[in-house]
C-alpha cells in the first residue's frame, strides 16, 4: 500500500485519517481533478457542466479536457484552477471596495478569484518573490482583465514594514511540501521526504508573521496549503495563535465541504478536488486604513491622447491617468507604498506614448470593452494568437480589436487592407 507514495508519507497521516486511510490511499487510483472559473459575461466551455458548490462561477471539467488551450482561455474567459484549491479564496470572501492583499500570489488562480469577487472595486496588490514566477503571475491578472491589480515581486520581510496595517484581507498561500500535488503531478512525490514538513513549517511561520503585521485591527486573514500532514497546518497555526495573541479562529462553512472551527482540511477521498488546508482568522480591535500612495498624474498632452484614443475605439474613458515610469496607468483607487519595490503592474495599463503618439497596451484590450471590434473566425483568431497579420476592408484604418465570438483579443492596426498584429511577442504561440 505504501510503495505508491514516499517513505514515511503514509505513516505520518495515519493518525489523522484513522479508518479511512484505506479509502485515501484508494482515491489515488482515480484520476485527477480539474475544474475551472469563469469570468462573468463569458460563455463557459461546452464541458463545464457540474458547477464546484463552493465557489462562484466554477465547474468541473474532465481530466482530459483541452479548455487550457483553447481561443478563449487565450481571451480570458476562464482560469483553470482545480476544484478544492477554490476554497481558500472562498473563505476570505473578500467585499467590493476591500484591499486584499495575496502574499503568495503565483501562478495567479486565487489571485485572479479574488479580482471577481471585487468586482472592480477597491485594490488587490498580488506578491510573488520568484522572478520567473511572478511573470506567470503578471500574465493571468493581464489575461483575466483585471483592472484594479498591484502585482509586485518582494519577500514578505520587505513588505511588513510599509505596508503595515494597510488591508482589510489577506490571503496566505504558503509554498508547502506539496502534498496535495502527489496524484496530479506523481514526480512531485520524489522532491517529498520526511524533513520537508519541518522546513517548510518554519518559512511558513515567518510569512504568517508578517503577513499578520500587513493586516488592519477587525481584518482577515486566511492561511491555506495544499499539503494534508499536522506539522504544516495546525501546528504552524496553534504556533501563530501563541505568538499573536490579537488573532483568533473564525468559524465558516463552504457549500458542498460543510463547517469547521476556523481550520479545515480537504481530503481527496472525501470531496472531488486534489486536497488542501484551510484556516480563517481574525485581527481583534479595530483601526483606521493608513492612506494610499498618490501616483503623479499625466500631463496635459499625455491626458489629452488617452482620451481621444479612448473616444475614437469606443472604449469608456479611464476614471485616473497617472504615470508610472514609462507606462500610464489608470491605478486602483489605494496603492500601498512601493519605494523599493519591484513592480511589474500597476492597475490597468493604458499604453505609452512614443513621441507624441499613444500606444494602446495590452491589458486594455482585454480588461474594458470596446466598439471597434473585428469578428474573426477560429482561423483567424488562431493566425492572430501566432502573430500574424490579418486581412480586412480597404476602408479600415486605425486601431482595432479582433474578437473571436465577441470576445477580445487584443490590439491591431488597420490599413490599406491588413490589420497590422500588436499581439505581444511574448505572449504569440
């Protein structure tokens, strides 16, 4: 029974699972879960059929579903995301108007739930230390058209100290020993040994630590790994618990999980989803928000050239035009302060000027909806992801936005009978 899994990774969950270590071990015979949300307005895939109770807009699809490499994940319509990873975000369940703040934000899955629950309103700053990852990161928040995004790139330790006391919620993914992964990804079993919990206990002690001191007095914060063993989960939060004193459990229940104390565990044998952990607490007292950052606003002429673009592709006209180094960006409404931060977006970026001219940025094709769609079919929709031009009217001219079955795909530029590709290089299959 044990030789599927690494040595000692059964023996250590026995106490935990009791009788039903036999139907644990069993469920890894199945296969894996996916599932995906959609992003309010789109069509879902024909394969989203049985929605994920506890999570907005979110349904199962098969194992072997293709939805991760179709047109419209390209445009943004949906995030896949598997099932019982939705839960964490559903604890926090953030309110319109919030700053929300998720310390350990790659690949962008709880991120990107966050942003819909928000529904546009308040700010949602996303963090990941790993460059490469906080790339991945940086793209799904582009992809998924969020408008009111920070994504940074820090480790926690940086960030504590200005960002002291600034949300209303925050959200703690922690990097763990990866557990939960064990079915999906079985290679993820070898980089398992019997150490792993106890190290990745103690880094996740240090982020908890500083993420409780980003969290305003009456705020919440929610805890989460996707690791099943006591060491990483309850242990690292009755830790926290002695050590924060101003902290306390709060009570919740999720639709098709049921209701804990404040720390709940998913366990693959007993919901449809991969395994995770859960905990929501609470910061005592109460406080006051400390004031955002003020970003400089574009000049006259920059100001100018954002709203004709605006007027001309039919686009509603930003509510703020700042600058942010070479970019401007209409920000979210509060900007924790990010001297000394690495930064890789700030809101929505609107585009950039080259001499007096305004270039359109990517994000803002796919995050406000415009009038100056092209219809293209799935070949051309697919030449347009490759990077190549597209044919249109003679009478064409200036910036357009092919849509594949109304949705956006991004910038062209249309003359004498070819619709110039701005797709980004970096992003073209």
């Amino acid at each position: 029974m044990n030789s599927e899994f690494p040595l000692g990774f059964i023996e250590q969950l026995a106490p935990l699972l009791g009788s039903e270590l036999p139907s644990f071990v069993e469920s890894y015979r199945e296969e894996a879960c996916r599932g995906l949300r959609m992003r309010e307005g789109f069509p879902k895939p024909p394969d989203a059929q049985e929605m994920v109770p506890w999570a907005q807009n979110a349904y199962r699809v098969p194992f072997e579903s293709t939805d991760g490499a179709q047109i419209a994940h390209e445009a943004g319509a949906y995030y896949m995301q598997e099932p019982s990873a939705m839960a964490a975000a559903a604890a926090l369940c953030p309110e319109p108007g919030d700053r929300v703040l998720d310390l350990c934000a790659a690949p962008g899955g709880k991120s990107t739930q966050l942003a819909a629950y928000l529904k546009g309103q308040g700010t949602l700053v996303c963090n990941e230390p790993h460059p490469a990852r906080v790339q991945i990161l940086s793209r799904n928040v582009e992809r998924m058209g969020i408008a009111n995004a920070v994504v940074v790139s820090a480790l926690p330790e940086k960030l504590c100290g200005p960002w002291k006391g600034f949300f209303d919620r925050v959200l703690v993914d922690a990097p763990c020993s990866g557990e939960g992964m064990f079915r999906r990804h079985p290679e993820s079993r070898s980089e398992w040994d019997m150490t792993s919990p106890h190290h990745c206990a103690q880094r996740q002690t240090q982020i908890l630590g500083c993420a409780a001191d980003m969290l305003r007095p009456g705020g919440t914060m929610v805890y989460s790994t996707c690791t099943f063993n006591e060491q990483e989960n309850e242990g690292v939060i009755r830790r926290f618990l002695r050590e924060h004193t101003d902290f306390e459990l709060v009570p919740f229940a999720l639709d098709g999980i049921g209701a804990c104390d404040g720390m709940l565990r998913i366990w693959p044998h007993r919901v449809r989803g991969e395994g995770h952990f859960v905990c929501k607490m609470r910061r005592l007292g109460d406080a006051p928000l400390p004031q955002g950052e003020k970003l400089p606003p574009a000049d006259k002429a920059e100001s100018a050239a954002v709203l004709d673009f605006a007027k001309n592709v039919g686009m509603e006209a930003p509510a703020a035009i700042c600058r942010f180094g070479s970019q401007l960006v209409c920000p979210p409404r509060d900007v924790p302060p990010v001297k000394g931060v690495k930064v890789l977006r700030m809101g929505l970026h609107l585009g950039q000027m080259k001499g007096k001219v305004f270039a359109p940025d990517h994000a803002w094709a796919l995050a406000v909806k415009g009038q100056r769609l092209v219809p293209v079919d799935e070949n051309a929709a697919l030449a347009y992801l490759h990077g190549e031009t597209l044919p249109c009217g003679d009478t064409l001219r200036g910036w357009v936005i092919p849509a594949y079955e109304g949705m956006q795909l991004g910038w062209g530029k249309a003359s004498d009978g070819q619709i110039k590709n701005h797709y980004p290089k970096g992003l073209r299959k």
